[in-house]
C-alpha cells in the first residue's frame, strides 16, 4: 500500500515542538520558567503550526540533573507549579487541539526517591532489589569497569550497607534494576497515571540504557577514543546499554499505551541505524518513534546526509514510521552548528524529510548557543569534565520572546544568562519581518500541512553533485522537488536523467517564488528551494 492511502496519526503527521521548561516562560518572577509560562505562550506555539509539544521533565526532583533525576513521578516541581496548573496546561493544549507528550525517566530515579532511599537503608529491605546493588571486588574495586556518561566510575560505594550501586549517569541517579517485575509495574503504573489524565504520550529517556549484562560483564576499550571526548568514550557501552531484553520492557510499555486510545510513546536512543530500527519492535510492537539523531551527529555534507537519509529509509521496517530532529537539550543548536544561513537549509530540510520533525525550542528564531562563563555554567556534565566543553548550559538559555529587559521571559534574573542580541533575535521581532526564519518555519509548516505529498507522501532521491541535496516528495498526485545548496557558494542543478519543470512555492530567498523553472535550476550559495512540479 501506498503510504498515502494508509490512515495516518497525529503524530504521523504533525510536528512536535520541544520545549525545555525551565527556559520557556517564567510567569512569577523566579527567573526559572513554569507551567503557567508555558500555557501564556501557548498561542505562539499553536500559531507556528504544531501539533504535539514534548515537555522536558516537571516533576519533583532535588534538580542534580536538572529533572532529569526524579524523586517522585506522579508530581510536579514547585518550581513548575502544581498538579492543577499541569491539568490547566493540558486542558489548555487540548483546546487547541494539540497533543501533550511527557518525558518519562525510567532508566534511573534520583538518589532522594523513596524507592532508593528504602533501597539504600539495608541489605534485606524488600526493595533492595529495585536497583543494581553489586559487592566489592576481593581488593575493593568496583565490580566492573563501566564508566559513567557524566564522568568516572558508573559505582557509587555505599558505606552503610558495603556494596556499590550502579548509575549510568550521576551518582545522584541511580539506575533501577529493571529485571525486577515489581520496577516494571511500579514505571508502568507511572505511565498509567498520566495516561488516565489525558497525556497523549511520552518520551522516554535512554531508553536503550535500560536493561544491562545479567553478568555485569566489563565494556571492551574503545580504540577510536579521542582525548577531546567525553571520559565514558573510553569504553564501547557494549554490556551496559542496547541489551536484547530491552525490547520485552519496551514492548509492556506499548501494550499499556496500546490499551488507551492513539497514544504514542518516542525513544531516546543513541545508536547505529541497523540497531535503532530494532527499537520499533517486532510486528511495531515497540517504540512508535525512535528517535532518529542522524542529523545531529553527521558532517554538514550533502553525499554525507543524501546517504543517510537513503540508509535510514532503507532500514525502516515494514511500517514504521521515521522521524528527524535537528537539536534538543543535549546537543549544541543547529545555526551554532552551521551558521545563520544554513539554519534556513536546515529547517527546510527538517520540514520536507518524511516523517514526523521534531522542533526544539528557539530554533524557529535561529536561537544560537549562548556562550556561559565557566563561573556560572550549571550543567553536571560541563562541570564533571571541566575543560571538554560539554557544559549543556548554552542549548538550554532562556526563549527570546522580546526586546524588554531580559526578552521577556522573566521579570528578575533568569537562571540562565541571555546573549547579547536577543534585542535583535527574538520573536517579536521576527513577526513583524516577513523575511525572518520564523516567519520561513511558519510557511514550511505550514506548506507541509497543506500537502498530503509533504506530510505522508513517499520519498525518493535525485541524485545530484557537489552540495546539492535533491529529492523528491509525492503522492499520486502532487510531486515537490526539493533542492538544498548546503553550502556558501553557488551551485547549478543540471540532471542528466531527470527533466522537470515547475514553480518555485518556498525558497529561502523569497524573492525567487512564483518563478517557474525547467530542466535546470542555479542556487545561489545557502540556498534552498521547494518546487511545486507540474502534473502531467
Ligand atoms: C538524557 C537526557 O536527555 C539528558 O538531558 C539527561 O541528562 C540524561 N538522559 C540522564 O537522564
């Protein structure tokens, strides 16, 4: 069947929009963002065309990894809000027929959960067992030699009961032992108190952290490990990530979301596409979404990224459905990564790949890393691997709304420092100019809306040269060709074997629209262009 013909889900066919909570809207003068915040800015994000918003943890957390380390799953921070201002938020989301995605955390709690601390107060207490408690070796080392991600040994020695713990990430996040039926019961009830409440998904973090070696077996060496990379590169994760029997857990996850209706659940998941795909599950009984970061982690390079996507919709399985995301919370943003110019290549690439886009926030307005002195920078990772450069604090600055003080996200002194031209870059200012990259976003949506061949149409590629990228987008109908100059200098499409002819509907250079074009087109550096193709 054509994909065209199928019946296609909101989350198929909208775009997902990411917002980082703490650095959205403040609304009562704390210089972190909240729940209220968000839902007064909820008209801009309706406005920009999306259809489902990811919201980056909001529940209770000492905040060692910024929410990323819960202490209790079925409430939400003060920081935030309450419980009322979330059912507000999600009422608010579905009025405007919008969907809420959660991020669900269920690799590791944080240290101050009441499951760890039961965990941690004896060696017979009936949830010791809920984590990966591990005794010492004959010379006192640590049980084997899994690294942390945020620096150092993954083995937190715990004096009172003489055994080590095991955490992927922080000490402070120990990671739950989820071989243990009553774990998976406790997260899928989790999963099962936000559903009832009307939440139409989740993201789920590291999903591919979540089972490890039954035999705790040591990570081979890594022989590629360069000095400038983060500690945990030393090893290959082979034992302690990607294990065969996470894809049982996965697929209890989808059978709880299954049993309610359209509820959808992404995985975050760091891997080779051949290992990805595996996280769709047999039969599409696993995540519906898994998250596909090939964008963030290739070379800027047309024959680089044109061979990607080829490889990656090679190996989607029967069915599943693929995905692009161009930045999140945890990678540099993509005009740091390319430059300005780019950005605009970038987000029409992001918004005529098949498959769902997801759209981090600030980056409509081509939101750059901001740089933060070493004094302030808050992220556990900058700071446990001091001079590497990983400090995450930079993607995660506050939404430039406007030029008043502090661009408008809050009234005091917000948590994270502004660049010095957000005066200039904000959204303000990109409303009243019709060539802003917002106003480009907009359109790009909004075309991809409109055009069945955009949304849910299938996708083929031209071949082309240099750095041009080219394909095509269509259904039985409608058929878009899209060219993408990823670099500076100009560049001429001339194909030997594909004649076309048509109208130019988006380009980043407004000027060029309306043109009709035939057989070959030039581009000027940094340009790209979405051509309607005449019907024959
Ligand atoms: C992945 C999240 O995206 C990241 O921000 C976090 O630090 C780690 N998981 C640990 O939860």
């Amino acid at each position: 069947m054509k994909d065209a013909e199928q019946k296609h889900l909101w989350w198929q066919e909208g775009v997902i929009y990411q917002i980082y909570p703490r650095s959205y809207q403040d609304s009562n003068g704390d210089g972190v963002g909240d729940l209220q915040g968000i839902i007064q800015r909820l008209d801009h994000i309706k406005s920009l065309g999306i259809k489902a918003i990811w919201i980056s943890p909001i529940f209770s957390s000492p905040m060692a990894d910024f929410g990323y380390d819960i202490s209790d799953y079925c409430d939400i921070h003060p920081l935030f809000g309450t419980m009322d201002d979330f059912d507000e938020l999600l009422q608010a989301v579905h009025e405007r027929d919008m969907k809420l995605i959660l991020d669900l955390v269920p690799n590791h709690t944080s240290d101050e959960h009441p499951w760890f601390k039961e965990s941690r107060s004896s060696k017979d207490n009936p949830k010791r067992n809920w984590y990966i408690w591990q005794d010492a070796n004959a010379d006192g080392s640590e049980p084997n030699n899994w690294l942390s991600v945020f620096g150092g040994s993954a083995w937190e020695w715990d004096e009172k009961t003489g055994q080590y713990y095991y955490h992927a990430f922080l000490k402070e996040q120990p990671d739950l032992n989820w071989r243990n039926p009553e774990v998976q019961e406790a997260m899928l009830n989790v999963m099962r108190f936000w559903l009832d409440k009307g939440v139409d998904g989740f993201r789920v973090d590291v999903m591919w952290h979540m089972i490890k070696d039954d035999q705790l077996r040591d990570n081979p060496v890594n022989p590629n490990y360069k000095a400038h990379q983060a500690t945990y590169e030393k090893l290959i994760p082979a034992y302690s990530t990607d294990q065969p029997e996470v894809h049982d857990i996965v697929h209890k996850m989808r059978r709880v979301l299954d049993s309610y209706d359209e509820r959808m659940m992404i995985g975050e998941i760091y891997l080779p596409i051949h290992k990805l795909m595996t996280y769709y599950g047999t039969d599409k009984n696993g995540a519906h979404l898994p998250f596909n970061f090939l964008l963030l982690s290739i070379d800027w390079d047309a024959t680089e990224i044109s061979s990607n996507i080829n490889q990656y919709e090679g190996a989607l399985p029967d069915g599943g459905w693929p995905n692009w995301v161009l930045g999140n919370h945890d990678q540099p943003r993509i005009t740091s990564r390319v430059g300005k110019a780019q950005a605009r290549v970038a987000a029409m690439l992001l918004l005529t790949l098949r498959g769902t886009p997801t759209i981090y926030y600030g980056d409509e307005i081509g939101m750059r890393d901001v740089p933060i002195p070493p004094d302030e920078i808050q992220d556990p990772q900058g700071l446990n691997m001091p001079g590497l450069n990983l400090s995450r604090d930079p993607q995660r600055t506050p939404m430039q709304w406007d030029n008043s003080e502090n661009a408008g996200f809050t009234q005091s002194k917000p948590w994270l420092r502004l660049p010095e031209d957000y005066r200039r870059v904000n959204v303000k200012a990109q409303l009243e100019d019709e060539f802003s990259i917002y106003a480009l976003y907009k359109r790009l949506i909004k075309l991809r809306q409109d055009e069945p061949a955009l949304h849910i149409g299938s996708y083929r590629p031209v071949v082309a040269t240099g750095p041009l990228l080219a394909y095509l987008r269509y259904t039985g109908e409608q058929r878009f060709l899209i060219l993408l100059n990823l670099s500076h200098k100009p560049c001429h499409f001339a194909p030997e074997h594909f004649s076309f002819e048509g109208t130019i509907v988006i380009d980043t250079l407004p000027e060029r629209e309306g043109g009709k074009v035939r057989k070959h087109v030039s581009l000027s550096g940094d340009e790209g262009m979405i051509i309607r193709l005449n019907t024959a």
